[in-house]
C-alpha cells in the first residue's frame, strides 16, 4: 500500500512522515521529488517545475510499483500534487495498477504556512538562493492551499496545526494494521 502525504509547502508532510517512519521502520519513504531532481539535472524543465514533466509522472509511478514489486512493504510518499491533472494521472496509475492507496492532506492556513516557510532558512546559507526559493514556493501557496477543495473522493483532510504525533496517531489508525 501507498500512504500519500500531501500538503502546500510547509504543512508537514516531511514531518509527519518522518514520525511515521520512525514509529514503524520498517516502512519505506519515497520522496518523488528526487525523482525531480535527478530528471532536472538530466533535462530542461521549461516552467521550472519538474512536475509539469510527463517524465516525472510516469517515472514516480514506476518507481513506487517497483519498489512495492521488489520490498514488498508499504511505501510512505511525502508530496505535494495538487495540479487536478496530475493527481487524477498518478493515482489513476497507481489505482490502475492494483496499489491500495491512502491519501492524506494536511490543511494548514496560508499565514501559518507562510510564518513556515520563513523560518525555514536554506542549510546551505546561501541568502540569493535562499530569497529564489522562497518566492518559488511562496508563489505556489495559495494554489497549494486552495488545492484542498479539489482533490479526489477518499482523501482524509488532516488539521496541520496540530501536533505530529497525534497526527501520526491519525494516520495510523486511518490505515489499521499496514
């Protein structure tokens, strides 16, 4: 089974995914958005978002059902998807493919996002880099926010406000026994 985190930027889905890898190990996490980044070193991507790469779609699904296929363990997927389209892409995929799937979004409100964000900071202390990704992801929040309102039937609307564990617990107790 899949365990999608999704979420705007700065909601918790690494967090959150985080507490539930280190509750239960045995879990793998799949970040897509490595997938992203290799492609992005490999290809131009245009609108400067690897997600609008049919590549980057079609390559997230086959990875994850490879490493179903092969570890034959739950995969947990912190990414925000939001694009109605791609959603419908990839989970259709995945659904297509046989893979039970669990999607969860953490609603977190756009001011509390943006104070998230802020504080953030770049590890590599690179302040121009920094001021870049900021207003990339800042430009992307609100549609990010509003996203809520469009996702499929099924989705599970978590309270990002709320602390992580207790989040965890929810999710846990959505899947049952993984």
């Amino acid at each position: 089974m899949i365990v999608w985190v999704n979420g705007s930027f700065g909601a918790g889905k690494t967090t959150l995914v985080a507490e539930l890898h280190s509750r239960r190990p045995d879990l793998l996490v799949y970040d897509p958005e490595q997938v992203g980044l290799l492609l992005r070193d490999i290809v131009d991507v245009p609108t400067g978002d690897f997600q609008d790469l049919p590549l980057w779609r079609s390559q997230l699904v086959s990875l994850a059902l490879g490493l179903l296929k092969e570890y034959e363990r739950p995969i947990l997927v912190p990414m925000t998807l939001v694009d109605p389209l791609y959603v419908s892409e990839v989970f259709g995929a995945l659904a297509t493919a046989g893979v039970p799937m669990h999607h969860f979004f953490l609603k977190v409100p756009a001011p509390e996002l943006e104070r998230r964000l802020r504080a953030r900071g770049n590890p590599q202390g690179d302040p121009e880099a920094e001021a870049a990704g900021l207003r990339w992801v800042m430009e992307r929040m609100v549609r990010c926010v509003a996203a809520a309102d469009t996702m499929p039937d099924g989705t599970v609307f978590l309270d990002g406000e709320r602390p992580t564990a207790e989040l965890a617990d929810d999710v846990l107790k959505h899947v049952g026994a993984m």
